[in-house]
C-alpha cells in the first residue's frame, strides 16, 4: 500500500537525517516551495546540510544513539519548528521500528507503509 500525500497542505519538513541525504530531500523541498529544517548535533553542526536548510535545531548529545535514533527528540524538534511532515531518511530514524511508531503517533505527515516495511525487514540496531 502506497500513502500519496497533498503536498499543498505541507509548508515545513523536518529531516531526520544529515549529510547528502538531507541536502537532497532539502533541494526537493525547496524546488516544491516547502520549508526545510534540519537536526544536527554538535559534532555535525558544521556540515553543508545544517547550512543549506531553512531552519536547523540541535539534538542535545554527540553520538548518533544519544541525537538522530531517538525519536523522542525528533518530534520534540519538529514541533519546536513549527515543522507539519516529518521525512525519516534513510538508516538512522527510518531503521527503528519504535522511532516509526512514535513518528506515526506525532501528528504530522508520514509514509506509513514505511512502518510497516521496517517491521517486516528488521531493525537496524
């Protein structure tokens, strides 16, 4: 099952994911007239992605376990943003199947069959 979302009722994506990754879903955004926010610890505050997005909010922590795998912290920054769609990513955030829970309790924009896959797969841990 694919969920096909209106993007017209999408004005900012959070992007739970750094690097190339996040500079792409960014571009896409931006040529779709939709906001950008990215998250970054301290470690990654520096990288090309935190620069090129509308608005960035530091995950507290350093290492990816303790910042981009939990959840918790991601919705807390998407609401702190104003963001109304939240984009996994790929590994990190998108790998974990409680994070994918949590995401599709959170109120925004999902892919949910994403869920469903990373259940069906395994988790990344």
């Amino acid at each position: 099952m694919t969920v096909v979302l209106n993007f017209a009722s999408i004005s900012k994506v959070l992007v739970a994911n750094r690097g190339e990754i996040a500079r792409r879903v960014f571009a896409t955004c931006k040529m779709r007239g939709i906001g950008t926010v990215a998250v970054f610890s301290m470690p990654t505050l520096t990288l090309p992605f935190v620069a090129e997005a509308d608005a960035a909010v530091r995950l507290p922590g350093m290492t990816p376990a303790e910042t981009y795998l939990r959840g918790e912290l991601i919705i807390e920054a998407a609401k702190r943003a104003g963001a109304d769609a939240i984009h996994p990513g790929y590994g990190f955030l998108s790998g974990k199947c409680g994070a994918c829970s949590c995401r599709d309790r959170c109120g925004a924009h999902v892919d949910r069959t994403r869920s469903r896959e990373h259940r069906s797969d395994g988790l990344k841990d």
